[in-house]
C-alpha cells in the first residue's frame, strides 16, 4: 500500500510539473504573438502620422511604402486606404483596368467604425491570393476626424519565425487561434489546417473564459493530450 501511495504521489509530482512546464511553453508564445502584433501597430501608427499620409501625397505615398515593405518582409502589402476605403497607395499595383475597394472588408468596416487598430480575420487578399490576416491602424485628421487606414496583409510565416526561439520539445505542437475560433497557425505547419474553425472544442472554449490554463483530453488532431492555453 506505501509503494503504491508513493509511486501515486511520484507521479502526480511528475504531472504537476509537465503541466507548469506546458503552461511556460503556453504562455511565452502568447508573449512572442503580442509582441509581434504590437509591433506590426507601432510600424503602421508611425506611418499613419506622417505628413504623407496626412496630407494624401499619392506620389509620395507610393514612394513611402514601397520604400518601407522591404524592411518588412512579412508584409504581404502596405496599403494606405480613404475614408471610403479606396486605396491611396499600395506596394502592390491593381490589374489594368481593375479598381480594387476595401470597403466590403470586414477590417475596414470595423475600423471606420470604432477608430482603433483592428487585426482582420483570416481572409484571402484580392491582390495576392494568399491567406493572411491584416492589422490596420486608422488615419486622423488634426480635427481627429477619421481619414482612412494604413493596412499591412500579414503573411504568418513571419510568426512561425518568431516562434523559433521558444525551442519547443519535439513532440510538441503549437496552435494559434483567433477570437473567432479559427486556426491561423500550427506548427509543426499543416497547410489544411489553416482556416479551420474550432469554436465547439474544449481548447478554444475554455480559452474564452480564462486567460490561461489546461484542457486534457481529445486534442484539435483528435489524439489524447494536455494542453495549456495562454
């Protein structure tokens, strides 16, 4: 009986620091993803200011973030919309003859709305063709009326390249979700999982209720595991 006392606390000792050990993982992850979107923000809040943008130089414009991008490289596009969400400029250039509005846009229409930086849904880009999410920040004038928005399509490579450094064990996967319960990220990457909605699993309907924390059980892969969210 004192065998199996110890051999049961020796293991419940062992769980308790696979989870805290989880958890770190978890919750340095959620710090890399923070600090990779407000960076993106800083970047495109800084050109929302300048007297380019404010004074709508198209030319100038054009000239500013094409300039820009390529210091950027996981911006799909750099694009500076109006208050109807035409755009002014843009690193990528419009087919001939084809007028390209972001008005539809579910990014757009919030941010005209609420005036604050705004991270899309995952959405396919009418220019690229390729998923991505879009972080916008908006355009003011000295009035602080709304002006428009400088918008960046993400390419999410450039987060799994963050997520290097967490040095991950090998048998370990890493999932991003957003507010909506859709896959944005797995790594190890699986191109089929991207896009996929998850609202009715436990992981994702947890995370909604806590800030951090564990699900055991079935995963997103349908294997049993522990999972820690952040």
């Amino acid at each position: 009986a004192l065998s199996l006392y110890w051999s049961y606390r020796e293991l419940q000792a062992e769980r308790s620091m696979i989870q805290l050990e989880t958890l770190r993982f978890a919750s340095s992850g959620a710090t890399i993803a923070d600090e990779f979107v407000t960076a993106t923000e800083q970047v495109l809040m800084t050109v929302a200011e300048t007297p380019a943008v404010t004074g709508r130089d198209r030319w100038l414009l054009n000239l500013l973030v094409k300039n820009l991008k390529p210091k950027f490289p996981y911006f799909l596009n750099l694009i500076v919309v109006d208050e109807r969400g035409d755009p002014i400029a843009s690193t990528i250039d419009s087919p001939p003859g084809q007028g390209v509005s972001y008005a539809d846009r579910q990014w757009f229409q919030e941010i005209s709305l609420t005036r604050r930086p705004v991270v899309s849904e995952l959405i396919t880009g009418r220019l690229t063709g390729l998923a991505h999410v879009v972080i916008a920040d908006p355009i003011r004038d000295r009035n602080d009326r709304f002006r428009g928005a400088v918008a960046a399509p993400i390419d999410l490579q450039g987060l799994q390249k963050a997520f290097g450094r967490l040095m991950l064990p090998t048998d370990a996967t890493i999932v991003v979700l957003d507010r909506r319960g859709t896959v944005l990220l797995r790594l190890p990457p699986k191109t089929d999982w991207m896009g996929r909605r998850v609202t009715d699993h436990a992981l994702f309907q947890e995370s909604t209720g806590s800030n951090r924390g564990f699900v055991e059980g079935p995963s997103l892969d349908g294997t049993d595991q522990l999972n820690a969210f952040a």
